[in-house]
C-alpha cells in the first residue's frame, strides 16, 4: 500500500487512542503516519491553553513516532484543512474520533464527518467513537442571546449585531461559547414557527435562509 496516515487530534484525553490507531494502521502498511491539529489561533508561548495543548500532542507524536503538523484555523473551515492536508501529505487513511451527539448539536453546528466524505476523494474514514471530555447542557454551549439581523450583501447571507433597516430577517443570535469566532446560531419566528439557522463566521446557512425567505 502507498499513501500515508493521518490522525486528527482535538482533545487531550481522546488523542492518544487515535494516534495508537493510526500507528497500528501504519505499522500494518508499512507507511508513515502523521498527527494533525488545528487551533482556532496561532500559536503564542504566552497563551496558556494553546501552548500547552501543543506541547501535548508532540510529546504523543513523538512518544509514537508520527509526525506532528500544527495548522490555525483562521477564516478557514476545518474539512477543507483536513483535505488539503490530505492532498499535501498523500493521505489514503485518517483516523478522528467522534463523541456522541445530539440531535441539537447536528442542527446548530452540522456534521465535520458529513462535509469530510464529500470533499475527501481516495480516502478510506476510519471514525472512532470517543465520550465526551466534558458534558454541558445545550444551554450553556450558548453565551445569552442578543437582538440580531440577517442581511443579503454581494450573494451572501451575513449577520449583523448592529441595527438595521434593510434586513433580511429579525432575531436572536446565541454566541457559541467555545469558539472565538462568530459561530452560533440565530433563532426567529418565520411563518408562524421558531426556525433556527446556523452561523459560521458570521455567515448564516445559505440552504437554510433560502428555505425560510
């Protein structure tokens, strides 16, 4: 077999399992295996978190000898660095975990597996199932909500916090808290139904704002 491994790390206690996996896929196939990590920001030794997490994924990279590659998330989306990484290193294999989720998680924040399988070409999934590090009730992955507009500019439907009068629709916007970004999801009564579309960079679901209009 050519090709390589790649195994995508997000959450310390469930890295090591993963790369184990893709260390034994590539023993078995006599390839090189890598280890991914995608932060939401750069790297900066002052900040704690990230250094530390970092720190932890090479130290387990090099404990299994695999190669650590570091990438930042910026205004990018995550499956389309997982698939260019792919393209880069000559990936046939990637191993992720994937913690069990609600039906409510599927809604506001989509599915990383269900985008991957439509950008990957060549590339066998290996999905491992993971617990959640930490539980949180649906309300407190959500900061308290604010009055927000859905505005149409230049083909795209964004979101603005500031008031307007050429909106497209009124509602509440609901800050996702773990992320730095503007990721959440915006909340409205359209057609006499509460209708919930999801936010990603400050840019609302274009599928969804189409069904609602």
């Amino acid at each position: 077999m050519q090709g390589s491994i790649l195994v995508c790390v997000s959450y310390g206690k469930n890295a090591e399992k993963l790369i184990k996996k893709g260390k034994k896929l590539s023993s078995l196939y006599g390839v090189p295996c890598y280890v991914l990590s995608i932060e939401n920001r750069e790297y900066d030794s002052k900040d704690f978190t990230v250094a530390e997490h970092k720190k932890f994924f090479e130290q387990l990279a090099t404990q299994y000898e695999c190669q650590f590659i570091w990438k930042t998330k910026g205004q990018k989306r995550i499956a389309d660095i997982i698939t260019a990484t792919t393209k880069e290193f000559n990936i046939t294999q990637l191993v992720m975990g994937q913690p069990p989720i609600s039906k409510w998680e599927v809604l506001t924040k989509g599915s990383l597996i269900h985008e991957l399988l439509h950008h990957l070409t060549d590339v066998d999934l290996h999905i491992i199932s993971m617990k959640k590090e930490q539980l949180q009730t649906e309300e407190e992955m959500y900061q308290r909500g604010v009055t927000a507009y859905i505005v149409k500019e230049n083909g795209e439907y964004e979101l603005l916090l500031d008031k307007c009068e050429n909106y497209l629709i009124k509602g509440i916007y609901f800050q996702a808290v773990a992320t730095e970004f503007t990721n959440g999801v915006f909340k409205a009564e359209l057609k006499g139904k509460e209708t919930i579309i999801r936010i990603h960079d400050g840019k609302a679901d274009l599928v969804q704002v189409d069904l609602v209009k």
